[in-house]
C-alpha cells in the first residue's frame, strides 16, 4: 500500500468540514440561541445518544423545555444553575464552566409513565462571535460523568465507613508494601507505638527477636498464596514490655491481580495467652498432684498388705500380733489423713464450711497447735521455740480450724527442715489484730514458689525419695480457712536453703468478749454396756472384721450383706444399734434407715450410718433419713466407742 501524500496545495476549510467535525465529535454537542430560553439550534449525535433524544425533538425547542426540572424534586436545581451560566456568557462574553452539576432528565419508564432519571453532567458554554462581533450563538459541550461522580461517592462513603468501623474498634491497624518491607501506616490504638511514616525496621521496632523468623515464615506463606496473613505471636507494646497479638491483614489487588499493598489489624490477646499459661501450670500441677496422690496412697498399702499376709500365717505370738496390728492402725491413720485433707479443701474452695464461732484465746489455739506437732518435732530432734503475749488475746473464730491452721503450718515447717533444725512461733498484737508468725531454717523457698505456695497442688521439688510427703493441698487449705475467719495468710523466704516464714493475722474482737479457754482434748471414754447390734454392709470383709471387733468388746452383733435379709431379721432379734452402709444393693441406706424406724421392733434403735461420703450435704441427708450418728470410713475406734457409748445412754 503506497504511503499517505501530503497536498502541498492551500487547505480550504469548508462548512461541510466544520458540520462533520460537529457532528460526529465523541463530547455532547449543541449549539444554543444566545437568548433567556437558549434555543437549541443544532445537536451533535454523541449528545443525542447520552440523552436517548432525536434531532427532530430537539432542534427549534427551548433546552428548558427539551429537559425540564423535576416538579417533584426540591434538590433538582441543575435548570436554574444552567440558566445563571449562559446569562454569564450572554453578559460577560467568556466562556462559563460547569463541574458535574446534577441535572436529572426525564425519560420513559418501562411501564410506560414518564420519570426522571438522575444524572450528572460537566458543561462548557462558550461564546460564537461573527466577523462584526456581533453573538450568534452558545456552543454547549457536555460531558456525561454520572458513573464518576457515583463512583466517587461510593468511594467516599466506603472511606466513611472505613473511618467509623476504624473508630469503632480496639484493634490496631496498619498498611503494608506489597512485599512487607516497609511498614506504611501503623495505628497504635495506645497499645503499640504509632507510625505515621513509612518505616523499614518495624519489625525490629515492634517484634521480639526470638519471634521475627516465625514472622517471616508467615509474611513469605501469605505473599506466595497471596491469601490472608494471620498468627499470634508477640508484639513489643508501646510501655517496653512484651504482649500477646492477633495479626491479620488481607491483600489489596490490582486490576492485573497483583498485590498493592496489605490492609491488617491487630488484637491484643495478652491476657487470654497468659490465662491460658496459666491453665497449662494448673493443668501440670494437677497431672503432679495426681502422681503424688496414687504414690501416697500406694505407700501404707504395702505395710497393710504386709501385716495382713503376716496375721495368716500360724503360731503368732501375741507381741507380733500387737506390732502387727500397730502397723496397721497407723498406716489406716495416714491414709485417712490424707483423704480428710482432699475432702477439707473440696468443702472450703466450695464455700461449704460453717464454722462454730465462739471468743477463743490466741494463746490457748497456740498450746493445742504445738500439742499436736510436737511429736513430729522430737523424732526429727528439733528445736520449737514458743512466743506468746502475756495478756489475753481474743478473736472470734472455729477453735478446730484455727488449730489445724497453725498445725498445719508447724508440720509443714518441721517436714521441711532438716533433723535437728529450730523452729519458732511467736504471737503479737498489733494495732487491732494478732499476728502469730512460724519461722524455720529448713530448705527455704525458690521466689517462684513463693508466688504460689497457697495455690492448690502447690510443692517444692522433691527428690525420689520423697521424705516430706504430702500432696501439697495443705497450704491451699490453710489460706481458705484464715480468709473464712476474715484474716490474710503470708509467706516469704530469702532462697532455698534459707528458710521459712509464714504468718497468719487475725482481728482481734473486743476487750469484753470472754475467750474460751483451752480445751482439754483427752477425755475419758464412756462405760460401754453389752448392746445387741446389727452391722449391715455389703463388703462382706469390711462387715465382718466390725462384727469381730465388737464382739471383741462383748457385744452381741449379728451381721447381714442384704437389706432385705436385714430388715427381715431385724423384726424378730429387734437390735439396739444398727449400724448401716449407705451404698447398699438394691435399697441404700438412707430408705433401710427410714423402714427401721417405720417398724416397731426398730423405732426407738440407735442408727448409725458408716459411710464413705463425708461432705455436710451427706450428714444432712443421714439426719432427715433418721440416723442418729454419721461416721466416715475408715472408722475411728474411739469415735466409734463414743457413738456406743451414746447409744447405751439413750436404748
């Protein structure tokens, strides 16, 4: 194809050449009589397709009347803004300029009825001089911007709502570069520190060091995917220290689906990290304390079950005999120990204690406290040291569990420390409370066992050997119990090996008040008398060792596994005492005691239930069943001897 020549002749610009250029111009296009009504003269053919009009509408007709307002519209001024800017050009002679100005259009709706479609329009109105002049005419140029306009005001009201949802929330946000090299806007929140500029050492700013190649393994994940970013990991907060955060950010695309930049926001979640630390440590400590507790329980069954294959054999003489049954009745002695412990700390942690509060006497809860540990004390030839007030020193409180505080507390000091060691408790009065303090030299405590020492489960290390023994609920329960009696429980140690110090405060109450003074805990058993009495217990061992024990102290018993079969017998041998099991077969306890007292050959017996339940809801339910006494198993011989001897007073 030959190339393009230009004419070097003169080039004649023609009407037919303007009128084309006109016409066929991709701006709208008219031209208007310089007059009030502005007359449409001529139309280009890009305006009559972005108005859906024909020429034949327009040319000769008034552009007022060719696109009227909206009667119904108070906003639509677009008519009066158009006729202030051609009287401008009509009065000025310059060219007048309209920047998207609203100018709804009626059009035909699809039902046939005529409505008005919003649009948006920029104008220029340009004066037409001829050769003297003299104004021919407007030149009109529109623009059709109502997609812009409409875009930019979504855009807009997406910023609004950005900025309100921004305002609304605790979350920090910040904007990434594509890459995440450069930190481009961070909003602290008051929680981290604020960047405004764009920084490429934030993540030395704002990420410990130990974390920053966790982060990169996730950022380079992201960018790969270009998906989502999102991990919890640690954050330096805006006060120096290190926390906790959620971070997510979302990758902003562009229209070839490469990534702009990322948008992300980030929760603080220090407290649920450290909550949940916190359950892994009581989770650790129970898991410990279990481990503990099936130890502690297995070390007296392996002397029981000594003593026991012992007894089968034959031609015992009766010292063995004696020893061996000492073993026994001590190892018995500590297994119930420690389950008492267990059931003591799941009553006070539930609230379910009630103390007997009386006046009591410091002085005389010291002296029974000491009464108790002193055994323990002279086996490991320690040295106690006893410091009390002269004057009396009252509060109000349960004399049963104060002792075991402070018991507790001297057992624990003389456990820890080592055989010929010093220990000391001291009383005092300060301002309006008594404070009695138990100090020790034994192996002290870490500070990170100091921090927890009244936690449940709560130990030092131990070694294999376990010497100290124990579950570590002790401490717990202690705590539950000066707080119930409205005093504070503290502890200190400079270290290991430097030794203890515990101390319990009390308010004193009153000077009026009179303090009970000590009890004496000994007391002489009373005279038992031959009673008939019915042992009822499904496991038959545990029924018939009782049967054999109470014989042996010259009663008459018979003994049933059935409580059918007790009822029954019960009715012709009528027994003074019935001692039942609760956790019968087929009938508890709790029914075979209210049949008992339903017949009249049992009415007026002595019931007692012998169970292993020993919560205060089970002594409840024991006294509204009809029992007389509740004891727990294993039972105590002398508590036993004490309910007969009660027994005869009253059968």
């Amino acid at each position: 194809m030959p190339p393009h020549r230009l004419s070097k002749a003169p080039f004649m610009l023609s009407p037919a050449l303007f009128e084309a250029v006109f016409t066929r111009s991709p701006s709208g296009h008219y031209l208007l009589s310089p007059t009030p009504e502005a007359t449409i003269l001529a139309v280009n053919d890009a305006f009559l397709q972005a108005s859906g009009r024909t020429r034949e509408e327009l040319v000769g007709v008034s552009l007022f009347a060719a696109f009227p307002r909206n009667p119904d519209d108070p906003a639509d001024t677009g008519e009066t803004v158009l006729r202030r800017s051609i009287a401008r050009v009509i009065a000025t002679g310059r060219p007048d300029r309209l920047v998207a100005q609203r100018y709804p259009i009626a059009v035909v709706l699809p039902n046939g009825a005529t409505g008005f479609e919003e649009r948006f329009w920029s104008a220029v109105n340009t004066p037409i001089f001829g050769a003297d002049g003299t104004l021919l005419c407007i030149s009109h140029t529109t623009s059709d911007v109502t997609d812009q306009v409409r875009s930019t005001a979504a855009m807009a009201e997406s910023e609004s709502r950005y900025r309100a949802l921004a305002n609304a929330t605790a979350d920090v946000l910040y904007r990434m570069s594509p890459d995440w090299s450069q930190l481009r806007q961070l909003d602290g929140r008051g929680y981290l520190k604020d960047t405004a500029d764009a920084s490429r050492y934030w993540i030395d700013d704002y990420i410990p060091v130990e974390d920053q190649a966790l982060i990169h393994r996730a950022i380079a994940a992201a960018i790969h995917a270009k998906s989502t970013f999102q991990l919890e990991h640690r954050v330096r907060r805006l006060d120096g220290s290190v926390g906790w955060t959620y971070s997510r950010a979302v990758p902003m695309l562009d229209a070839r689906g490469e990534i702009e930049e990322w948008i992300g926001a980030a929760s603080d979640i220090t407290e649920r990290k450290l909550a949940e630390e916190k359950l892994r440590e009581s989770d650790r400590r129970k898991d410990e304390f279990l481990a503990m507790l099936a130890h502690e329980l297995r070390n007296p069954l392996a002397p029981i079950g000594a003593a026991a294959a012992l007894l089968q054999r034959a031609r015992l003489d009766e010292g063995l005999v004696r020893k061996t049954s000492e073993i026994i009745g001590r190892q018995v002695a500590h297994m119930t120990e420690l389950i008492d412990d267990l059931l003591d700390v799941s009553r006070v942690t539930r609230g379910q204690v009630e103390l007997d509060e009386a006046a009591l006497d410091m002085r005389a809860i010291v002296a029974d406290a000491v009464e108790q540990v002193m055994p323990l004390v002279r086996a490991r030839h320690q040295q106690l040291d006893v410091d009390v007030p002269a004057q009396s020193t009252p509060v109000m409180g349960d004399a049963k569990r104060l002792v075991q505080v402070l018991a507790n507390l001297l057992n624990n000091a003389a456990k820890y420390t080592q055989e010929g060691g010093r220990l000391a408790l001291a009383a005092r009065v300060r301002d309006n409370e008594v404070a009695v303090d138990v100090v020790d030299n034994g192996i002290g405590m870490a500070p990170e066992l100091v921090a927890r020492a009244f936690d449940l489960f709560a130990q030092a290390e131990r070694t294999s050997d376990r010497a100290s023994g124990g579950l570590g609920l002790g401490l717990a329960l202690v705590r539950s119990l000066v707080e119930l009696h409205g005093g504070t429980v503290a502890c200190e140690s400079a270290g290991p090996g430097q030794g203890s110090r515990f101390t319990v405060t009390l308010p004193l109450i009153a000077a009026g008040a009179e303090p009970a003074g000590r009890r004496d805990g000994a007391h002489a058993a009373a005279q038992e008398s031959s009673m008939s009495i019915m042992v009822v217990d499904d496991n038959v061992d545990a029924a018939e060792t009782l049967g054999l024990l109470l014989e042996a102290s010259g009663h008459r018993v018979s003994v049933e596994h059935d409580p059918l079969r007790a009822l029954e017998r019960s009715r012709t041998e009528a027994p003074q005492v019935c001692l039942l099991d609760i956790g019968l077969p087929g009938m508890d306890g709790y029914e075979l005691a209210r049949r008992l007292r339903a017949q009249p050959s049992t009415a007026h017996a002595f019931l007692v239930a012998i169970t292993g339940y020993g919560q205060d809801s089970d002594r409840r339910l024991a006294a509204e069943a009809g029992f007389d006494r509740h004891l727990v198993k294993p039972i105590d011989l002398d508590t036993l001897r004490d309910a007969l001897a009660g027994a005869s007073r009253t059968t």
